[in-house]
C-alpha cells in the first residue's frame, strides 16, 4: 500500500492505517528506536508511542512523505525514553555518543527560548550538506540523524570502516569552519 493510502486512512480514522504503516515501515522505525535507546522492548514502547502520536497528529496534519514524518516521532520518543533513563542513570547507547561527537559544534548555538536560531541554524546545516560530497553527506546523515555506528554505515556505503570514520571527522571540520563563516559562535 502506498503513502498516500495510509495518509487516507488515518483521515478516516481506520486503524487499519497503523498495522499498514507497521506493516510498511515498522522495521526501520524499530531500528532507529532500537539505535538510540539499546534496548529491544523500549525500542517497541517507542514506536508504539510514535504510532500513537502519528494517530494524533493525522489529521490535521497531511505529511508529503510520511515515512520521515512518523521516523521524526519515533526519533523524539526515543531521545525522551533515553533522556528519562539517564535521569534515573541508566541508558546511554550510541545516540549519546553521536550527541558527543557533534555537541561542540551545536551547543550554545541553539536555546530552547530561540526557536527561529534554531532554524536557522537547521537551515545552515542543510545548505552545508547540500554542498557536500554525496559520500560524506549520506555518511553524516546515517552518523547523525539515523545514529547508524561507523561499522553500519561502512556496511552500507560499502566502504571500510576507516574511509567512514575519515569522512566524518573531516566533514564535522568543515561542518565547523561552515558554521563559523555564518557566524555561529562555537
């Protein structure tokens, strides 16, 4: 069943539209969860929790690709579970280790209180990464949206695990010196 089919049931408030979405997607939404929170049945719970704030959310909201939409939920679910879990000192996983590898070239420059910075700085990023080789890029975005570990994405890239850790490194430079330019303060 496509997208927009399942976009459609949700406007009709058929719940077939959830076992159609699980059913289409639920193993990469499962893997991003699973990624983040390290944990077989948390990842669960946290998809679980995404369906049912896609099921809130849809309608009003008509997502273009619903794919991204829904893997976004799950996404923030996770990063809560795990921020509730390191609260109680437990949890950590590879989504604190990603959040490491970049947290100097993002904190500071985004508050809470400062949405529009925020975007902004969401926009400059993008632009960055537009201008990135397609290698680089796809290993970033792997790296850094899907926390995919540096072996994962070697796997996937078909590259060896030392031309992705390189890549990265390199990319995080320039990445630095883009920011820096636009006047982000780092």
């Amino acid at each position: 069943m496509d997208d927009n089919t399942i976009v459609e049931l949700f406007f009709e408030r058929n719940e077939a539209a959830l076992s159609e979405l699980s059913r289409k997607y639920g193993g990469y939404f499962g893997a991003i969860a699973e990624r983040i929170v390290c944990n077989r049945e948390d990842a669960l719970t946290c998809v679980n929790d995404a369906y049912f704030r896609a099921w809130n959310t849809i309608p009003p909201a008509r997502p273009n690709a619903l794919k991204p939409f829904v893997g976004k939920l799950v996404k923030c679910a996770a990063v809560s579970m795990l921020r509730a879990d390191a609260a109680k000192k437990r949890g950590g996983g590879e989504y604190s280790l990603v959040l490491d590898e970049i947290a100097e070239l993002v904190s500071g420059s985004v508050s809470a209180e400062d949405e529009l910075e925020k975007k902004e700085l969401l926009g400059a990023i993008n632009t960055f990464l537009k201008n990135s080789r397609v290698f680089d890029r796809r290993a970033f975005v792997l790296r850094y949206w899907h926390c995919d570990s540096v072996s994962e994405i070697a796997e996937r890239l078909c590259a060896s695990e030392s031309k992705v850790a390189v890549s990265l490194c390199r990319t995080r430079g320039k990445l630095r010196e883009f920011l820096e330019k636009e006047g982000y303060a780092l």
